[in-house]
C-alpha cells in the first residue's frame, strides 16, 4: 500500500488485539494494517520525521515515538478505527524527555525511554504518570542504542563507552556505571543465558559471571 513518509527507520510492528493481529508502522502517521488483508485500519498522525524507535504494546495500547523534528510519545489505544485524535483513541502523550533513536523498555507496567542526550524516563504504560521523569545519569552521555532490561535491571550502553546499570521500578537508582576503555556503543546490547553482548565500533564482547 503506498505511504507518503520518505523515512522511517522502525521495523514494523504485529500488535493482536482480541484475537486478531495488525501490522503498525512508525512513521509521522502511525498507521495501522490488518495483517490477513492489507487494509488500513486507523492512522494517527503528530509525529516528526525520522522516526527511528520500536512500536511497542501494553495491554490495550500501543506506544509510538518520534524525536526529530517533533518530540513526541503517543500511547494509541487498540480497537478504534478511522483518523484517531487526541479526543479518540490517543490515551495519553507526552513531548518530555523522548527518544529520537533508543528503543523504550515495558516491563511490569512500566514504560522507560532514555533521550540521545542521557535523560532517562519511567511512566506508568496505562496512565502515562510519571514515576519519574528526564532524570540524570552520572555524567552527559549519547544514546544510539537502546537500553535492554534483565533481573529487575536496565543495562544502557552509551557512545562514550560507558555501559550504566539502573534499577528497574519506581525509585531512580544508578546501580553501578562500567567503562569500557577506548569504546563506543551504538549497537543495542543482547543479554542470553546469563551472558551479556556488547558490540563496540571495533569489538564484540561477552560479559558473564565465573
């Protein structure tokens, strides 16, 4: 079906809601497609340009991000059809501390994002309240990859080589900041069996215990 964004740099996502799956696209309309046909199911537009991070689902609700030209979060309720709004099936936005490339995390009700300058957000996923909001981390970084989540902790690799340890949940908590000397981090990190990856512009590393 032909689409009118030039870029968009977030795969598409397959979102089920009663029973039925649809294929959402980030874009500056979010736009939605039933998966067995093809048709448009709703679209809702506000976005900026260049929208580089993953849809994600909630419950009933879908989560959308630009961070470009026009900083913008939507929380976008499934079942609605047709042109949405904020009057119709946009549950909550916000504009504060968004991402332009990282990817958000949901876990346990909660929705965290980190910003490319190193401002990190928790919000409750069905309300958008903040549990906290654009706090800081130890020091200014710069974000590309997005942060990954594992054992009640987020793991974000930054650009400057650094990889910071927050504690998942409603409290900010810096658990511990590793450096990797001489390294930058665009990749996003892969944690499995215990053992988490990092790829640098120049190295593939693996870190587990003894």
């Amino acid at each position: 079906m032909p689409r009118t964004e030039r870029f968009n740099w977030a795969a598409p996502f397959v979102a089920t809601h009663e029973g039925r799956r649809q294929i959402i696209v980030n874009g500056l309309t979010v736009r939605s497609y039933d998966f067995e046909t093809g048709e448009l199911l709703w679209e809702a537009a506000g976005l900026g340009e260049n929208s580089v991070p993953q849809v994600v689902q909630h419950n009933d609700l879908v989560f959308a991000m630009s961070g470009h030209t026009v900083k913008l979060l939507m929380a976008i309720r499934l079942g609605e059809r047709g042109v949405l709004s904020n009057t119709r099936g946009i549950a909550w936005s916000t504009p504060r501390g968004v991402s332009y490339t990282p990817s958000p995390v949901l876990h346990d009700g909660s929705l965290y994002f980190v910003s490319d300058a190193g401002l990190i957000s928790n919000l409750d996923a069905t309300t958008g309240t903040p549990h906290y909001q654009q706090q800081r981390l130890p020091q200014p970084y710069n974000f590309k990859a997005s942060p990954v989540g594992a054992n009640g902790k987020l793991y974000l690799a930054t650009e400057e080589g650094d990889v910071v340890v927050v504690k998942m949940g409603d409290t900010f908590a810096v658990l511990a900041t590793n450096t990797l000397t001489d390294h930058s981090f665009i990749a996003s990190p892969v944690i499995l069996d215990g053992a988490i990856y990092l790829r640098s512009r120049t190295h593939l590393f693996r870190i587990d215990g003894p």
